[in-house]
C-alpha cells in the first residue's frame, strides 16, 4: 500500500501567541513558532531539536497542524506519516532517524528476526552451562553446513572429463555446494516486526529489520544473490575445486556480431588512435563514431579482425557484453602459478586464458574479444590504475583531443 494515505502518529506541540516568552518552561520553537511541548511517553525538552531533525530527513514524516472537531480554537503541531513509494525505499542511510522514530511512536507486537535466532542457536552454551569455546562454534557451523540440503538439480558426480585430478570427497560436495549457489535462486525469509500505534487504532505496521521502514505490509521474501566464498582450510585443493566449477558451468557464450547486427554506414572521419601517431597507413574505422584508428593499436589482442569494429571510445556506449568468462584477482605474487595450475590440471586444449596487465601494458582488448575466454587472470596491482581508464573517471577538457583516451574493457564485460 502506497500513495497518499497518511496516519497522524501524535500531537507534538500547542501553538502558542506570537509574543510567548521564548524562555518559558517547556517552550520550542519550530519555523519561527512557538508551541508547548505536549507529547508526553518519556519524551524531554532536549530531545526535540533531534526530532526536528529526524523528520526533516525522513521523506515519509512531516509535521503540520491541525485542529481538534472538539476545540478550534486550539492548534496542534502534529506528526504525519505516510507509506514510501517503491523508488523511495532501501534508503539504509536514515537507518538510525527511523529507529529513533518507530521507538518513539510505536509499539512492537511480533518480531521475525531468522538472522538473530540462527545467531543465537549457534552461541547456545554447552551442556554444562559452559561457553562455547572457537573449536566448538566452528565443529557447530560445519555440522550445520553438512546438513545442509542442495536443489535436487545438482548431479551426484561432479567430475568433469577435461578435469586431470580425481576429487577427493570433500572436494566433491564443495564443487556441488558451490554449483548449488551458482545456479539455484534462493530466497530468505522476511524479517520484520509488527508494530502497533497508540494513535492509530485498529491499524498494524510492519517495520523492514534492514532498513527500520515502516510498511503496510508484510514485507516480501529476500532474495539471495548468486555466489558465495569459498573458505576451505590451505592444502585442501582449492584450485582444484574452482576449476571444477568453472567447467561445469561454464554459461552459453553469444556471438557479438550476431547480437549487435550489422553496424549502420558512417562518414569515415580523420585518425583518432590512443597511440599519439597520425599516420593512416594500416588503419581500420569505427562503425559508430567514423573514426580511424590503428589496426595494431586496438586490434593487437583480436585473433580475427571483426566484421563490425568498435572503437574504444564507442564501447562505453554499448550494452554490457554477456560472457561465460571468470576472472581472477590475486596478488602479483602468484598470478602466473594460477596459469601453471590451470593448465596443469585442466585437459582441454580449448580451455583459453588470458593474462590481463592492464590497459597501459596488454594494450586494448575490445569486451567482445575479452568476452571469448574461460579466464581472465590480473592482480590487484593492476585494479588500482585501471580505475583512471574508466568512465567514472573521465575528464572533459577546453581543447578537443587529437587521440582516444584508453577505456577499460573490465566494466564492459558482465
């Protein structure tokens, strides 16, 4: 329920004469008014300024007045609320304000917290009263994880034909449990509370336990984002585990060119390249934009010239290219032994990797191109300056540029 229906949660203040002595006991002041504080429950003089504030934050509160059928004369500063709109909600930076607001002026009837009763489960002491110690809150968190029931899609043998090792048991139910979090929608159950007002008879309101907004009904079922992390102890094969996944769900690939269609005819315009030459020998067009740019510039990392070439500058204004590709971030370190191990442990021929270091050393990748790999290996070192090759990070300048900037393809490729 949303839209304009609005509740009056309390009456905050009696408006008072303009030349009411702004020292009076139990006198604010509020847009160059003064009222007498009659909102009552606990509430004290030096909290008001707080709860100015709070409702000046909250979109869904205001404060107006409103007179009594039973007494005219007398004008009420009073709290309204209304239900957010759907744009409106998950603004979890006023977390704090609509705590504040529903301790105040509501009540609470029932609450559904899974995530708090699971916490405490867990932190149940022993038999003898004793505390669980770390050993016994871990053993508690693997028999829970054992016991845990994977979506009867999930095939019993995980052994993939291109994968060399054999799977040791563990190793197994890791491969299905992370399969089972890859491919399988899940869903939480809502936490919220049921709160009453004092002021509203005969109405229930229901509070997210996430955000603290307060809504007309029970809010839905939270869905889980796919993907975990893969925590098993070193020396457990890990590796070997992540390379299994990789190729058993390895999504469909699509075809650029097929997806794109054929590209529109445009003026072919003057060199534009992200190296500073401005030769046109060996120079291939943008079909978007018209302008030309090196062919071992931009294609030194294509297999096969495209049938429909984009230039670096275009690609920002593409859709998000859909790929089947993984890429790993590790330290520098040990970037090159997560290549060795691949292809020590994977049999397929087919199976490509790509070491990415970087606009400013691999040179351009065009996402399509990025796109046609298993893997795509970097390291954090590199993540920390291809931050100022991204559209976030674009600068506008008086004076036309004479050379393309180079673009990150990582955000380009989902």
């Amino acid at each position: 329920m949303t839209g304009t229906l609005e509740f009056c949660l309390a009456d905050i203040g009696l408006l008072l004469p303009e030349d009411t002595d702004p020292k009076t006991k139990g006198v604010f002041r509020h847009e160059k008014r003064f009222y007498r504080l009659i909102f009552e429950r606990g509430f004290l003089m030096h909290q008001v300024p707080a709860l100015l504030r709070d409702v000046k934050r909250l979109p869904e509160y205001s404060l107006r007045w409103r007179t009594d059928a039973s007494d005219e004369a007398s004008v009420f500063l009073s709290l309204f609320m209304r239900f957010l709109r759907p744009e409106e909600l998950g603004d979890f930076g006023c977390r704090m304000q609509r705590q504040r607001m529903v301790a105040l002026f509501f009540r609470e009837l029932e609450r559904r917290d899974f995530v708090r009763m699971g916490e405490l489960q867990l932190r149940e002491p022993t038999g003898d009263g004793e505390p669980l110690s770390v050993n016994e809150f871990y053993e508690r968190l693997r028999v829970g994880h054992e016991g845990e029931v994977l979506d009867g899609s999930i095939p019993e043998d995980v052994a993939h034909g291109s994968l060399r090792p054999t799977l040791r048991p563990y190793q197994v139910r890791a491969i299905r449990w992370m399969l089972d979090r890859e491919t399988v929608p899940k869903v939480l159950p809502a936490q919220y509370a049921r709160l009453g007002c004092l002021n509203v008879e005969g109405e229930e309101f229901y509070m997210n336990l996430d955000s603290f907004e307060v809504l007309a009904e029970v809010p839905g079922e939270i869905p889980v984002p796919p993907g975990g992390i893969l925590a098993d102890e070193m020396g457990m094969g890990k590796t070997v585990e992540m390379l299994g996944l990789m190729l058993l769900n390895r999504n469909r690939k699509r075809k650029f060119e097929e997806e794109v269609g054929p590209g529109v005819a445009v003026a072919v315009k003057e060199l534009k390249c992200i190296c500073i030459r401005s030769n046109v020998k060996d120079s291939i067009s943008c079909q978007k934009c018209g302008q030309r740019q090196h062919k071992k510039c931009v294609l030194k990392n294509c297999e096969v010239e495209p049938t429909r070439y984009i230039c670096p500058e275009c690609w920002r204004s593409e859709a998000l290219v859909e790929s089947s590709t993984t890429i790993i971030v590790s330290p520098v370190s040990i970037k090159m032994q997560w290549a060795s191990e691949i292809r020590k442990h994977i049999a397929d021929s087919s199976f490509k990797i790509f070491i990415y270091e970087g606009v400013a050393e691999s040179g351009w990748i065009s996402p399509a191109d990025l796109a046609k790999y298993d893997v795509v290996l970097t390291d954090y070192n590199v993540l920390q300056t291809e931050i100022y090759y991204t559209a976030v990070n674009s600068r506008t300048s008086r004076h036309g540029k004479r050379f393309l900037s180079p673009v990150s393809p990582l955000p380009l490729v989902r």
